[in-house]
C-alpha cells in the first residue's frame, strides 16, 4: 500500500490509496468487526446473519431466517405471542429482558446476540 498524503496549510489533509487497497481496508475492517463479535460472545456469527443486520434488520429477524423458523414457530418455540415478536422484528417494540431471553433460548443464542452488531 502506498497513500499518497495532501497537506493542507503544511498538514495531513487527505490521504489518496488506490482502488484495491481501499477494498483490501474493508475487507479487514469487516474482519476486525467478526472478531469483536466472536470475542465478545464467545461464538462465531455467520456471514447471513451479520449481513442482515448490516443492512437494517433485527438481530431477531436475521437470527429466525437462519435458523429456517416462521414467525409462528419462534414464537411458540419462546412462549410468546406471534403479535410481539412480529412487533420485536419490525422494531416497533423492545420487548422484556424475559421476552428476550426467551427469544435467545428459542433461538440456541447467547442473549447478548440479540442486541444490534
């Protein structure tokens, strides 16, 4: 990598890198945020549910379609009503501690999990 650095007033401004290299940068920083995931939990998040809740989705949501459950499943599965959890996913609602470790449960997460990456 070679960045080429623009003063401005006599100090680093801007730094130039080419094409590849910024490709090369997001590729670690995508690394670096797995890792932080994996240390902090203690587990490996796979790729579908990060990039689904990259892209905006709850952490609940990414976490169902991996898991390859409906709605009405999970719902059952954490003993709570489908109404919640649809509310839960769209963020319209939090829902509990309980509710969310209940979630967790159903889901075989940490609870931690549920919370936004």
């Amino acid at each position: 990598m070679k960045p080429r650095i623009i003063t401005l007033k006599g100090k680093p401004h801007q730094v130039v890198i080419s094409y590849s290299d910024y490709l090369e940068l997001l590729e670690l920083r995508n690394k670096h945020k797995k890792v932080k995931a994996i240390m902090s939990h203690g587990i490996e998040i796979p790729e579908e549910v990060t990039r689904r809740i990259n892209k905006g989705e709850s952490p609940v949501r990414a976490w169902r379609h991996y898991r390859d459950l409906t709605q009405t499943d999970l719902a059952a599965l954490a003993g709570i009503s489908l109404t919640l959890l649809s509310l839960i996913e769209n963020s319209i609602r939090d829902g509990s501690n309980e509710t969310h470790e209940a979630l967790a449960r159903a889901l075989d997460i940490p609870v931690g999990l549920l919370d936004k990456l």
